[in-house]
C-alpha cells in the first residue's frame, strides 16, 4: 500500500472527559467493537485513586497498567484507528494536555447527569488552543441525568464551541427507550445490556409515522417536537466545521451498556481527520512528505527500578518511519536507530518495521529523550506546539543528604525530562523549585529519587499562583523586572525567564506596570 493510502486510512485520536464520566467504559466498548479485545473488563481502568504515600507501589502498578494501554490500534471499517489514552487522575493532566498535542481529534465523555465538569473545561481548552475537532459522546443516559437541550446550551457557553446534535434521545433514566439518528432518520432502540453489541434499529422516514407510537409509546410525541424544534434551529451538519474544530457532534449513549457506541465510532471514522500537517521551527510539515519526521510527547520510566530504560512515544508526522534506520535527534545533533520499536495492542507489545504518519510508537530510551524532542531524516527542524502549562502547586526541593547533591541534580534532571513535573532554577544559588498540577507527583518524585537515584529529599511548600513566562521586545525593562523581582524569577529547563507571580493581584499589577512584558501561560509563545 503506498504512503498516501496508508495516511488516509488512519484516525489518530483521545478519549478526554472529566474522572468517573466513562472514558475507560468507552474506551473498552470501542476495542469490542474493533475487535482488538474479546470481552468485557479487558481494559483495566487508568483511575489512581488517591493514596497515601505508603500505598506508592500501587500507584507505580496502575501506572505500568497505563503503559500497557497508552497507545490502542484496531481496525475499524478499512481504517486504522490509534486510540491514544490519557491517564484518568487530575494529578495528571499534564500528561494529558501533552497527548492531545499528538491526535488529530478528540472524543470527549460527559456525564449526562453532571454536564461539564472542572477537567472538562481544562481539557478542552487544550483542544480549542490547537483547533482540535471534536466529537461529544453524552454518557450515561440509562441514569436520570439533566435535560439534553440544557445540556446542549452547557457545553455551547462553558466549553466556547458551537455544538450540534447528531442522535436525539428518547427520554432518559428508567424510561429511556433509545436515540433516534438525525442524520440517516433511523430510531435505534435501547435494550439495557453489558454485553450485547448489535441492538434494534428501525428506519423511520416519517416521525408522524404511527408506528413510533408502537415503538416508543407515550415518548413520540416529545420525540416528534424536539426534533420539529432541532431541524428549525440547526442548519444541515457541516464537516468542513467540525474539521476546522468550530463546530462539535454529539451522540447520546450509555457506553456501559453498549448504547450509541457504535453509532459513534461509524461516524467517527467516518469524520475524523486523517492525520494532519504540524508546525515546527523551520516550516510546516506534512503527512505526505518522503522524509520521515516524528516528535516525543511522552516518556514512560520503567516500573522496575533495575532497568533504568524508558520508553519514549513518537508521534509519526512525515514520511515512513523503519525499524534499524539511523535518525537524526535534532537537539542532540547525533544520530541513533531503534532496533525495537514497539507497537501497542490493549494488552500486547510488539516490535514493528515501520510506521506512518499518525501511528505512535514507542522507542526504548536510555536518558536521550525529553518531552518535545524531534526526529527526522537530518533536517534541523523541531515541531512546536507541545507547551509547558503553569503549574498549580509549586515547592522547594531541599536536599536531604549532601553527600548525594549529584544524584539528586541528575535524578531530578531526569524525571522533570520525564515531564512528571516542572523544574524551575533560581540564581543566583540554584534553589530547585518544583511545580506540577497535583500533589501525588511530589510522592511519586521522592519515591522515586530515593529509590532509582538514592538521593533524600523533602518538599516546602511556596504559594505562587502561576509561573507566566516572559518575553519582551525591550530587553532593558526585563532586566529592571528581573532586579527587582529577583525573588520570583526563575529559569525552567530551556533558560526561558519565568515569573512565579504570588497572587492574581500582584500579576494584574505587574502587567500594568510594566506593558512592555509580555506574560505568558505557556511555555510557547
Ligand atoms: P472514567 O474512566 O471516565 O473515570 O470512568 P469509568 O469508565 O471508569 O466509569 C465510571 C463509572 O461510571 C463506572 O462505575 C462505570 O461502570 C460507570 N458507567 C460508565 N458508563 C456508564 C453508563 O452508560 N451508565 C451507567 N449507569 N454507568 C456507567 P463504577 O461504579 O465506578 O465502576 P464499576 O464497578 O462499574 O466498574
């Protein structure tokens, strides 16, 4: 097959929602309908629940589990489809915003009895900055949840996307008989089931039909109004918005009992991007490209501290990627070649020979990678658009055993490439403040300095509202804000001049004071 059919035929992409709206249900339900697992309860649920510190090996073992899964290939419909998970704990969304840099699209899971939530909000901020297209699947509507055309007008006003149903329920909870498909006129029935994949589905091309009434009883004639007022209100679904990430689709379903899946991954397939070009340094990128061209967005430490190697994920960007080929690291200016890249199945790995454009792979790594690292045939370009996010929580690392300064410099050298959390110096003396987006990953990093790096280490806490990276055309003012604020500037891992404002008031201060800085939330500007 040649390159361009093998682009044409993949869906890169990420299931997001806020924890406990089904990301993980969905997830399974989609590898039992792309028959990459055979039953139910295959897919072990990513969710680390909060744990005391003496519980760390368990949260190291529901992590391994995510590796496992971090990349799901199956095929659906003559396409190849990489699902690309994220990790389902709060703590960890900085993993999760550097997934979505590596997708072409979103699915995004909300729970129809709690509507947007905080970390939907956050996430598919991540989506909009890069005009990722989105589809939303409305979960859980076998439970009483909230009124779909208020549902609706919630994610239109808090999620700043103009959104469109595709399917219309028909009632919900206890009474809910199934959805009716906007788009080819078809009432698919609900039968409440774990298991079962196929359900009843009844073309209907006249809802005043009487045999609706058959069919669903007292709810034709709700059925019959909503969509009355839906085809007044909607113009006819438009792809090219929905690609240009404007608009978003929505499906109604009940991903534990297999309900609206399928509908959902047929049009999904169906709609979703190919994968799409990227920007870097030099120039833009695209798919089709000879040259091979990919980017790191993830680095996996391995769970069993004797092996020390990492697994690092390469999104495939241009060009066709082989096994054994010398590749160019572009920041380290050297060659290497990977004798087993790895491939993910739900719970199988295996080494491949080549890949294309959209599939991640995973590259065994001794320390040479870090987050946003490029590959590429020898051209000096590195792709853009895999940010640092402020962090939220933010504390001094205190060195614990003098003895151990070098460990401890390299350990957390190493585990911030990782991207498990952010490392911002101050000079002069070198103070290390860390700064991540939830608590676990201060356990996570003391455990794992003491035991992969035998280095001691304690944590105070500082209260910074956010870490805003500064630029400026006037270099003599930055030098006067830096004087000033020598207490709160600081340095991250690529020498880009920080500012760890204390409150929102002394930021809006500072920005007005001083309107030649430019204060950024990310790291690219
Ligand atoms: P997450 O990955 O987004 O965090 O969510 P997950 O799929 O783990 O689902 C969270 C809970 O919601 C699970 O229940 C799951 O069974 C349930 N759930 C998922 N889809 C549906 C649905 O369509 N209808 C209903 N009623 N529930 C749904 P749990 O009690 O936390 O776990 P479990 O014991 O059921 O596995």
């Amino acid at each position: 097959m040649s390159t361009q059919n093998e682009i044409n035929r993949r869906r890169t992409f990420a299931i997001i929602s806020h924890p406990d709206a089904g990301k993980t249900t969905l997830t399974e339900k989609l590898l039992l309908f792309g028959g990459a697992i055979q039953t139910a309860g295959a897919v072990k649920s990513n969710k680390i629940t909060k744990t005391a510190a003496s519980d760390f090996m368990e949260i190291e073992r529901q992590r391994g589990i995510s590796v496992a899964t971090s990349v799901m290939v199956f095929e659906y419909n003559g396409k190849q489809v990489n699902l690309l998970d994220t990790p389902g704990h709060k703590d960890f969304a900085e993993d999760t915003y550097r997934t979505l840099t590596a997708v072409d699209s979103v699915i995004l899971v909300i729970d129809s009895s709690k509507g947007v939530e905080e970390q939907t909000k956050r996430l598919m901020e991540v989506c909009r900055m890069r005009d990722t297209p989105v589809i939303v699947f409305i979960n859980k509507m076998d439970l009483e949840g909230r009124d779909p055309f208020d549902l609706l007008d919630e994610l239109e006003e808090t999620l700043n996307i103009k959104v469109q149903p595709l399917s219309w329920p028909i009632s919900k909870g206890y009474s809910f008989k199934g959805v009716y498909k906007l788009y080819d006129k078809q009432l698919h029935l609900f039968e409440s089931s774990k298991t079962k994949i196929a359900d009843e589905v009844v073309s209907i091309d006249d809802l005043n039909d009487p045999m609706l009434d058959q069919l669903v009883g007292e709810y034709a004639s709700q059925l019959r109004e909503d969509v009355d007022l839906i085809e007044n209100v909607y113009d006819p679904f438009s792809e090219q918005a929905y690609l240009e990430g404007k608009l978003a689709p929505v499906f109604f379903g009940s991903a534990m009992n297999n309900f609206g899946v399928k509908e959902l991954l047929d049009k999904f397939v169906e709609i979703a991007p190919v994968p799409q070009s990227r920007d870097t340094t030099l120039r833009e990128i695209k798919p089709e490209e000879a040259k091979f061209s990919g980017f790191i967005f993830k680095i996996h430490a391995n769970i069993d501290p004797r092996h020390r190697d990492r697994i690092a994920f390469l999104r495939v960007c241009s060009g066709r990627f082989e096994r054994n080929k010398f590749y160019h690291h572009v920041r380290l200016e050297k060659d290497f070649k990977y004798p087993n890249p790895a491939t993910f199945l739900a719970q199988a790995k295996s080494t491949i020979d080549e890949a294309y454009p959209g599939d991640v792979i995973g590259l065994y790594d001794t320390g040479n990678f870090k987050i946003g690292d490029t590959l590429t045939e020898g051209e000096k370009f590195m792709f853009k658009g895999i940010p640092s996010f402020s962090p939220e929580i933010f504390k001094e690392l205190i060195n614990k055993d003098p003895m151990k300064t070098k460990q401890l410099d390299k350990g957390i050298r190493q585990l911030t490439e990782e991207g498990v959390a952010q490392l911002f110096l101050q000079e002069p003396g070198s103070r290390k403040i860390v700064g991540t987006v939830g608590e676990l990953q201060f356990e996570v990093i003391r455990y794992r300095l003491e035991n992969e790096y035998g280095a001691k280490c304690e944590f105070e806490s500082k209260v910074f509202y956010k870490a805003c990276w500064i630029t400026t055309d006037t270099p003599a003012k930055l030098d006067e804000f830096k004087r000033i604020k020598g207490n709160n500037m600081v340095k991250d891992k690529e020498e880009n001049d920080v500012f760890l404002a204390p409150s929102k008031f002394i930021l809006d201060m500072e920005q007005a004071n001083y309107p030649e800085l430019q204060f950024h939330f990310t790291s690219e500007f």
